[in-house]
C-alpha cells in the first residue's frame, strides 16, 4: 500500500504531464519561432540541486531561553500546483479557499430550486399525513386500507425519484421522502394496528434500510445514507425496545455501524459517520441505562452491550483516523493530504479524536454501574491509549498526533477528577499543565497550549480559593498549593508570548505571597512576621529587577512593598503590641533609607519595558 506522500507525487507528476503536453500544443506553426509567453501562465519552475527540505516547527529564539529539539519533527509540506485552465492562468497572490466537504456543500445550497424542492416534499408529507389523519376521524379507511395507503405513497415517491435523472437535485428528495414513508408505514403496521407480527415488521424496516444505503452508494447522495443510518438504529426503538434482548440488540446495532463505515470507506461522507455517532451513542448509553429494568441485567448482557460500545468505538473513532494514516485515500485526497486543514475539516478530526472515547467510557460506567473511581481509571486508561499513539504517529502524520494528544488531554483531566480527589487533584491538574506546556514548545501545537491554559485557569482559581478560604493547617496543604505555584512559575519559561508570561509570573508572585500569609499570620505575633517576609519578597525583586533591568519585575516588586505598607497601616497598627509596631516601622524606615543612598553606585535604572513578542515568536 503506497504512503500519502507517494500519492501526492504521483498526482504531481500527473498534473506536470499534462502541464507540458498543453504547452506543446500551444506552440505557434512555424517551427523556430519561439512563442510569446501568456499572461498569468507560469514558467514552469527549475528544481534546484539540492533542495532544501525546511522545518515544519521552527525554534524561534526567545530571550533568556534555549533552543529545545521538537518532540514533533517536522515535515516537507509540499505545495499544490494550481490547476490548468485553458486560456489562463492562476491567481497570484490569492489564498486557497477553505475545502468543503461534498456532502456539506450540498446542503448548503441556498438557492430557489433546491429549497423550493425541499420544502415542497416536506409540505407532500404533511399534507399526505393530515389527510391520512382526517380519514381516520370519519372512519373512512380500515387499518389495513391505511397502511396500504402509506406504502403506496412511499413507492409512488420512490419510483418517481428512481425515473428521475440522477443530476436532477429533487430526485434524493423524493427518494428521501418515500423511504421514509416506509419507514412510517412499518412503524404504524405493527405498533399502531398490530397488523405484521414483530419479526415481519423487523425484517421490512431492516430491508428499507438496506434500500436506502444501496440508494445511497448507487446514486452517490449522501443524504440517503444519512437517513439510512438514523432509520436503521432507531428500529428497535420504533418497534419497542421489550422485544429485544441485550444481545440481539448489540448485534443489531453493530451490524448497521458497520453498514456505515462502507459508504465512509467508499465515499469518504463524514456526514454518515456523524450521524452515526450521534444515533449509536445514544442509543448505547439508553440500553445500557435500561439494562436493570428493561432487561435481565446478567453478567452476559452487560458484556454484550459493553462488545457493541467496543465496536462502536472501533467504527466511529479508530476506522477514520486509520483510514487517513494507513493511506487509504483516493488521488483526490492524496492531491490534499498535506494541506491546511480548515475550520470544518479541523472540528471533524477532534470531534472524531473526543467523542468516541467519550461515550465509550460512559456506556461502559452505565453499563456496569461504575463509582467514580472505577471510571476515573478507566478515562485515564484510555487517555494513557491515546497519548501513546499519538506519540507514535507523530513522525507519519504529525496533524493526527497533535489530535490525539489533545484528545488525550481532554480525558486525563475527567480521569484524574473521578479517581483523585483533593490535593493529589489539584497537584494532578497542575502537573498536566506543566506538560502541555512543555509539549506545545516542543512541536505540539497551539491546540495544546489553549488546554494549557484551561488547566491554568482551573488550578490556578482553585488555589486562590483554597488560599483565602481557611482550613485545617497541614504538610499536605502546604505542598500542594507550593507545587501549583511552582508549576504555574515553571510554565512561564516554556511560553513564548509575553504578555502570557506576564501573567504566570504575577500569579505565582500573589500565590507565594498568600500562601506564607496564610501559613505565618494565623500563628502568634504572625502577622508581623508575615509583613517582615513580605518586605524582604519585595526588596529582594527590586534588586534583581534593578540588577537585570527588567521594568516588569521592578513594578512588580514595587508593588509588594506598597501592599507590605499598606498592611502595615491597615492590619499590623491594630493587631501588634505597640513595641513591636514601633520596631517594623523603625525597621522598615531604616532599611528603605540605607537602599535609597547607600548603594547609588551599584543601582542601575531598569530598562523600558520589553517589547512585545514578534508574531514569529508566537506559537503557530
């Protein structure tokens, strides 16, 4: 099986053949003429000698700072050529328009006739079902002139859209329309008449769903495998979910995802896959909820549920992404395969990464009554999965490793929240903080950073709250919010983006500063010590700020000594023995005046502040 990489060279090679046959063909007749060049054409592009392959990651250099080795190498990213048009050239200059999806850009169709068809088959359908309504308040119709009604609506429908040319845009809405007349029909036949018996009644509405995924694949319309999916997993639930049984549902339900995953692998319609992940999942986690009252909840019926939620998984979640890194593309996809992704194309791979692994957790938490600690190591477990697979995709599809990293991300956190509690929490939260930061200066990406940040804020609020909130003085408490700050302080030389870093730093600088508050004020005569030990905080900075000549830590530490005075005024005046109020204020007058003039010669003033960071320096 070719790689991505050689599909894309092919198609390249392809597209320069064809470039060359097009300008021999516009060579002029008379032979050693040479001909004119045309406006907006290229020249077709001279290969150097030795070409020089560059980093997908640049290290951008950051003052005070080493360059760090990518944890994520980098990769060529070859440039598409433009296609050929005759008579023309392509623009220049002109950014690429975001790639959308076949199946998206069809529904997205905003004009008359398309919505004008739309809405006319949906009015049918009311209409047809108001009648339908009327004629059973007069009594005009026998249930079995009823269904036969309903059926004959849905061939008359389907057999006009199967006579239709395929290009015409209305003829999937008829198809659409009568499929789901059938389905009605089906649903009406057994549980509003009781006419068909439930096996009948299972094998028409299995056999519609058939219909609509062969419509589907022959006539290439995406919208009717939509609706195959959504009518083939909702079955059970049209017909009664009592006349199943937890294995005949798992089963059934795999069987249909697996329906699915032909016209993805086919087709490539993401919005099969999708609907199928809102239908399957939901329909999982509802079975595996009713399993104490609906169903004998037996060890072997909780296992079938919990076979069904691990192919789901294996069908929703592991097909696409091997599906994209195991190569299994067409020559369209290859021409795309290394270029931007764009805001749609980005949200399906993470909401592909986040959502499967996601409900599998919860399917399998409901499906065996699981306590918040047993599923909070089972999200850990599955995030340490996918942490290690995104560690070894990120030398053959480092886009796809930045997703399942962040997938990855996203579910420690949940884990660490059912499994742990308290300090080891908190310090949790802040040491995958720490790494992410560490990752994303690694080649990571600014996905990782952004959850970063997220885990920042968490940590950061809970132990400004666990600081100004008292609570039982222990070893415990202490070290883990030092280890936050630390954490947070650590973070700070692994961002790249000033103003960010400005921020870490001043919220360690408040967090050491609350935390020996906290700590020294409730003891006797505390709260003088604790002003002493801010004083020395502050005029230690100044001096490293005047040293250095950083502006930002000089305001900083000037800062500190006006929140040390202001305690003073506010908090010692009222709370201290007169000797020792009179011994600070003595203390700190003499200290300032001895700073102020006796090391004039070694003081320097700060330089202006820095400016800010370049958008080179920025992630990206």
């Amino acid at each position: 099986m070719s790689s991505p990489q050689d599909n894309f060279l092919e198609a390249r090679i392809a597209r320069l053949e064809r470039m060359v046959e097009e300008i021999h063909q516009r060579l002029p007749a008379l032979a050693g003429t040479p001909p004119a060049p045309e406006a907006g054409f290229p020249a077709a592009p001279q290969p150097p000698e030795q070409p020089a392959v560059p980093p997908l990651f640049p290290q951008q250099a950051w003052p005070g700072s080493h360059t760090v080795p990518p944890l994520f190498p980098g990769q060529a990213q070859p440039r598409a050529l433009p296609p050929i048009h005759a008579g023309a050239g392509p623009a220049v200059g002109r950014a690429p328009a975001p790639v959308i999806p076949d199946e998206l850009a069809a529904l997205l169709q905003w004009d008359s006739q398309t919505w004008l068809n739309r809405l006319g088959i949906v009015m049918l359908l009311l209409g047809v079902a108001l009648l339908f309504r009327y004629s059973i308040d007069r009594g005009w119709l026998t249930n079995e002139v009823r269904v036969a009604f309903g059926a004959a609506v849905g061939a008359v429908l389907t057999g006009i859209g199967l006579r239709m040319d395929r290009e015409r845009r209305f003829s999937a809405v008829l198809l659409g329309g009568g499929l789901a007349a059938f389905y009605i029909t089906g649903w009406a036949a057994f549980n509003l008449y009781a006419l068909v018996p439930y096996t009948i009644a299972f094998i028409a509405l299995v056999a519609i769903t058939a219909a609509a995924s062969g419509l589907a694949l022959w006539r290439s319309e995406p919208a009717l495998a939509v609706l195959g999916s959504a009518g083939g997993l909702g079955v059970p639930l049209l017909l009664g979910i009592s006349y199943a049984s937890p294995m005949g549902l798992a089963a059934y339900t795999s069987m249909i995802l697996a329906w699915t995953a032909v016209p993805y692998i086919r087709r490539g319609w993401r919005s099969t896959v999708w609907t199928a992940n809102g239908f399957a999942w939901t329909l999982l986690a509802l079975y595996a909820n009713w399993l104490p009252t609906t169903f004998q909840a037996t060890t072997a019926g909780r296992g079938w549920i919990q076979a069904a939620a691990l192919f789901a998984w294996v069908i929703l979640g592991a097909l696409p992404i091997a599906r994209r890194v195991g190569g299994w593309f067409s020559q369209s996809h290859a021409r795309h395969a290394e270029r931007r992704w764009s805001g749609l194309e980005s949200l399906h791979w993470y909401g592909i990464a986040i959502v499967p692994p996601a409900m599998l957790v919860l399917v399998t938490a409901l499906t065996w009554r699981m306590w918040n600690q047993s599923w909070g190591v089972v999200t850990i477990c599955v995030a340490a999965a996918y942490a290690l697979a995104a560690a070894g995709l990120r030398r053959r599809d480092i886009r796809m490793a930045r997703v399942l990293l962040i997938s990855a991300a996203a579910l420690l956190p949940v884990g660490c929240l059912g499994a742990l509690e308290g300090p080891v929490l908190l310090v949790s939260i802040a040491a995958q903080m720490l790494a992410l930061h560490v990752l994303a200066i690694r080649g990571a990406g600014p996905a990782a950073r952004w959850m970063a940040h997220k885990l920042f804020v968490v940590a950061g609020l809970w132990t400004l709250y666990r600081i100004a909130v008292p609570g039982e003085a222990s070893a415990g408490r202490v070290l883990a919010d030092v280890a936050v700050v630390a954490a947070v302080f650590a973070s700070s030389f692994a961002i790249r983006v000033r103003d960010e870093i400005v921020i870490y730093r001043v919220y360690a600088h408040i967090g050491v500063m609350g935390i020996v508050l906290r700590e020294v004020a409730t003891r006797p005569g505390g709260q003088g010590i604790a002003t002493i030990i801010w004083c020395a905080y502050g005029l230690g900075l100044l001096l490293l700020a005047t040293k250095r000549g950083s502006a930002t830590m000089e305001r900083l530490a000037i800062a500190t000594l006006l929140a040390t005075v202001a305690k003073l005024f506010m908090v010692d005046l009222a709370r201290l023995d007169a000797l020792f109020r009179v011994l600070i204020f003595l203390g700190f007058g003499a200290v300032f005046l001895w700073l102020s003039y006796s090391l004039a010669g070694w003081w320097r003033p700060a330089a202006p502040a820095e400016p800010p960071a370049s958008p080179a320096g920025r992630d990206g």
